[in-house]
C-alpha cells in the first residue's frame, strides 16, 4: 500500500486490537508495572532501557515500568514522529519539561545556548535564570540578523568552542514575528566541528505539526507544548520532542531518572486529539483570518501582527512565511491605541473570549503578554521586541467566526 497521510494514521497507527480485546481505540493502561516471563527477559529489557546495549533489530521495546514505558506512551509518540518524518519522539507531563529536558541534556556545563528572540516567558526565564546557575551562558539572535552577524557576535565574545546548541521559536511568542529556520541552522552548522555536533532545537507550538515541518528545514529537534493544538481542549498538559533517534534517545534517558514522561491517560487523552488535530487547525486558521481582517480596520487598533501580514513588516518576513508555512495560523497578537490600562479594559470587556493564558484550544482565549505570560521578561527586552503594555495576544478558537467579532467589538466600545 502507498504512503498513508499523517491524519489517517492518527486513527490507528501503532496499535493492534487483537492485542487488546478487539478494543478498536487502546485502552487506558494505568498501570505502574509490568510483569516479565522470565528474569533473563527482564534482565534483556533492562540492558536496553539503561543503554547497556543495542537493541537487536528484530527485538521489541520490552515493557518495565511507567516511568520508563507504557504502551499508551509508546503509540502517542509513534504517531507523533508521523507528522515530521521523524526517526523518534519522547512525550512529557508538560511543554517546560520537553523544553528543560531537552536543554539540560543537550548543554553540558559552561557551554553557550544561542536562542531566538524574543521567546515564550517560561523558556525565557530557564534560559536566562536556570542555566547560569550551571555556568551556561546564552546569546540572543535579533529577528532579520543574518547567520553572519550572530556568527561574528559568538566570535566577538570568544565563545566559538563554546556554542552547543542552538534554539528557536518561530513564529515568536507573542509577536508573532518570524525566524528562518535554515538561517538559524547555517549558525548551527558553523560551530560543529568532527567531534561536537551543534543541534538546531525548533519550538513549534505555534503553528503546530500540520502547518509547518521543521525537519524538512534542517531542525534537529521539534520540541511542543502538546498542551496546546495538538491537546487542542485545555484539559490536558503535556510537551513532546521528536527527532532523531540517538538525540530523543539520549533526552529520553534524562527523562528516565528525571520522572517527567508523560501519563498514561494524558497520553490517551492526546491520541484522542490527534485525531481531529489537522481539522481544527484548519477552521481555527480559517476564522482567525476573518478576525485579523476586522480588527486591521478597527479605529481603535493600531497594529495586528498576523502572518497573513508578514510582508507588510517587512520582505523577509513575507519570503519565510511563504517558505515554511502552509497557512496563516490562528495565533496573533495586536496593539490596542493607549496603554496597559486601555489593554485591561478590552479584556476585561470580553465575554465569548475567555481571558486566559495559554492557547490553540477548541475556546478563544486572549491574554495580556507584558504582564502575564512574559511578565519575568527583562524590560529591556519587553520594549526591544515589543511586548508592549498595549498588546494583546488572541488564540482564535472553533466559535463562529462573526459571533467572535461581535465580542471583540463589544469589548473595543469598552476602550
């Protein structure tokens, strides 16, 4: 049979019902244990599990404990690694724990991170108040800068035999202002040596595994808070990475002693999701462009940062929108005339719009990024990158599209 599409695999990919009853969705396996068949079994799954040897290409990931492996784990990450191509996938108990796993494991001590900016508040203050603590410095790469000039800034700073890794977030949160990802992989290929590899990690939470594949640009590493589209129903927080196999390997053995995998019924829970995953994306992005499209003519409204208006910032911007996106999204942000208090006042004016952190769920959700989800961002760089007091950030969600106006509009009058 033909290649299968990722949304058809979503219905049953790595599972077998005879396996299991005939139960033709998998069960819960809440269970902490698993029972071996002999003690020379168990003694083999746990030489793999440790990484005291390979395992044998006909041989099967034995089941030990949950902490380690549990079949509902086992089938959500399978499915996951469909959407990139990806060779492996390692699922966590949120996004921070696939973002801090991921980083502690990749940036021994006193080595350099450098890092899009600006970044979701919570990777930002791991990257500039958890790492130093560990002596790993960190270099941020401005929007538009090319590989050359972050090159050269490494350089000025004597880190060149320091750099590790390197991590971006495109579109940024909450910005919405966009990273090449191949610039950002020349910068990575340039401090790899023959003996130290540098890996570009991709936060893609943004735009989900259905409008943009890093992979296919050179990412190493695709890292998401599954809390978000891919949970897509805000009841369930979870993070994932995928990737090649020797680095999920080694970011799942972290993980191991770390104890952050995901559960087994919150990975049931996501194997749920994506099932309907690529569909609620698409109504998503297809109303939120309704919306951006009224509010860019409100009176009150300065400025909407939507991708669809990418080239209106600026040429480069509109080139990468059309290189690595297949859509425009539901995810934006926008000015509001006034300040913080002007902010508040359409906020606290919606009704239909829940005013909540976090995003990409089936409900709209709008947020006031300068002082909620990027409160511990420095100042400084709050005003360089434009987290101002009067931005909004909007997460469109599966309501109609013109009763989501009428609560905008409602809430505007407030302002």
């Amino acid at each position: 049979m033909s290649k299968r599409f990722p949304e058809s695999e979503m219905m049953s990919y790595g599972y077998d019902p005879m396996l299991s009853e005939g139960s033709v969705k998998p069960p819960i396996f809440q269970t902490t244990t698993f029972v071996f068949k002999t003690a020379e079994e168990g003694k083999r799954f746990f030489e793999v599990a440790y990484g005291l040897r390979e395992k044998d290409p006909a041989e099967s990931t034995g089941l030990i404990y949950s902490r380690l492996n549990n079949p509902n784990l086992e089938i959500l990450e399978d499915r996951l690694t469909l959407w990139e191509n990806a060779e492996a996938g390692a699922v966590f108990e949120s996004g921070m724990a696939a973002i801090s796993t991921t980083l502690l494991e990749l940036l021994p001590p006193h080595s350099v991170l450098i890092h899009s900016a600006p970044l979701y508040g919570g990777t930002d203050h791991f990257i500039h108040h958890v790492l130093p603590k560990y002596g790993i410095d960190s270099l941020g790469m401005d929007p538009g800068e090319s590989h050359e000039e972050v090159i050269a800034r490494i350089e000025a700073k004597g880190w060149s035999d320091r750099v590790a890794a390197v991590y971006i977030e495109t579109p940024a949160n909450p910005t919405t202002e966009l990273i090449c990802i191949k610039n950002s992989k020349r910068v990575a290929k340039h401090f790899e040596t023959g003996e130290k590899k540098v890996p570009l990690i991709v936060d893609n939470t943004y735009m989900g595994p259905v409008f943009c594949k890093p992979s296919e640009f050179g990412a190493d590493l695709v890292l998401y808070s599954a809390t978000k589209y891919i949970g897509g129903h805000s009841d369930v927080v979870a993070g994932a990475a995928v990737g090649s196999a020797e680095l999920i390997t080694r970011i799942k053995t972290l993980r191991t002693f770390l104890g952050n995998m995901g559960s087994p019924f919150n990975s049931w829970l996501l194997m749920r999701s994506l099932e309907t995953l690529s569909i609620r994306m698409e109504r998503q992005a297809q109303t939120a462009e309704i919306v951006a499209d009224w509010l860019k003519e409100h009176p009150k409204v300065e400025v909407v940062h939507y991708l669809k208006y990418a080239s209106e910032r600026n040429e480069r911007e509109g080139k990468i929108r059309e290189e690595q996106f297949t859509s425009n999204g539901a995810m934006m942000a926008f000015n509001i005339k006034g300040g913080e208090a002007q902010a508040f006042k359409f906020l606290n004016g919606l009704k239909m719009v829940k005013l909540a952190v976090s995003l990409g769920s089936t409900e709209s959700l709008a947020e006031h990024p300068a002082t909620m989800t990027h409160a511990d961002v420095a100042q400084e760089d709050k005003e360089k990158y434009g987290i101002a007091a009067n931005l909004v950030r909007l997460s469109v969600g599966l309501e109609h599209p013109d009763d989501l106006i009428e609560d905008v509009r409602n809430a505007l009058e407030q302002v």
